[in-house]
C-alpha cells in the first residue's frame, strides 16, 4: 500500500496500514508507484500537494493507476486533488472522481472539531465513526456513479465512486481503523479481480 509522501500526515497513514495488518511505504518519486496496489493521497495543504504533484510529475502516473483499476483513497485535502471541480482557488487536481468539492467548508483551522458519523459501509456500520474534521471540504455535487456514504448538513463527507474513495476527514489520527480496512478491502477485490482476468 503507497501513501504519497509530498506533505500531510504520511506517517499516521502507515501506521494505520501496519494495524490493519498490511504493509505500507511511503511514495516520493513516481516510480515508486509501479510497486503498489493501492494509494492514499493524505491530508495537508491541497494547494502545495498539488503544486508538488506537479513539479514532481506525479499527475500522469496516479491516473494511470487510476485508469488501472487501482483503489486510490483521497483525505482531506487528498479529496481535493481526486476531484473533478473545486470552488473558489483552481489548483492541480487530478479528475479522477465525479465531484465537485467545496473548501475549508466548515471555516478556518481554529474551527476544526470531532463528530460522530456515520459511514455506510465499513465495518460494524451500525457504531458511529470519531471524525476529525480540519479545514475540512465537503463534497457538494456527485455524479451518477458516485455513492454517498456519509453526510452532515454542509454536504457529503464520505463517498465512493467506483475504484477512488473519498474523505472529507481524518480517519489517521483516531484509534479507528475501520476506513483504513474498508479501503484495504478496496485493495483486496481489487486485486482478486486482476488475478481472475490474468493481468
């Protein structure tokens, strides 16, 4: 499993991979996404991440992989550079969703808090997910192949559309692995379905 390691919270991405029993490992060059099976793109600054999408000359290589089939996870800022429109400051964003997401939707750093939601689909659905939310964007428009998993009154927070998952939150900085072992499960079908074709 790749995180890319330009900015935002790499570390506590791993570490959420290792508890879930996977193995994960930090991408700061493209060619070291010819090794992975699936990809988190973290939290941080959606402006510098993309800026170093591309000076590094990530852009075509993620939506190769993209165009592969390859489960990619965007969170937080991550779900920024994964859509298709963004309100307000255009910045690199890679396209690969049907979204178009609103910015810093619910205020300034200072007005970051903790929710309890709930996401159609992980794990033990049923029990409400600790979301942290930081300068967080929501998602305010989705196509027709997009599902909604998780809403709160400013617009969809989670949602799903085909191999990319979309986050509005910080599921890497709870004691939670339930959206890191969703998206390994992303990996794993993912995986299976390329042995079965024989790619």
């Amino acid at each position: 499993m790749g995180v890319l390691a330009l900015q935002g919270a790499v570390r506590e991405h791993l570490y959420m991979i290792e508890r879930c029993g996977a193995r994960g490992t930090g991408i700061k060059r493209p060619s070291g996404l010819s090794c992975v099976d699936g990809l988190i793109i973290p939290g941080g600054e959606s402006t510098t991440i993309g800026k170093l999408i591309d000076e590094y000359g990530f852009a075509g290589p993620i939506k190769k992989l993209a165009a592969l089939g390859v489960p990619i996870y965007g969170t937080c800022a991550g779900l920024i550079i994964v859509s298709r429109r963004v309100s307000g400051k255009h910045e690199m964003i890679l396209g690969l969703a049907d979204v178009a997401v609103e910015r810093n939707a619910f205020g300034r750093q200072v007005d970051s808090f903790e929710k309890d939601i709930h996401i159609q689909g992980i794990p033990d659905e049923d029990i409400s997910f600790r979301a942290l939310f930081i300068r967080a964007p929501v998602i305010k428009e989705m196509g027709p192949g997009a599902v909604e998993m998780s809403r709160l009154e400013q617009g969809v927070v989670m949602a799903r559309e085909g191999n990319v998952l979309l986050g509005a939150f910080h599921p890497e900085l709870t004691d939670d692995t339930r959206v890191h072992r969703y998206f390994l499960d992303m990996v794993a079908s993912a995986r299976g379905a390329k042995s079965d074709t024989g790619v």
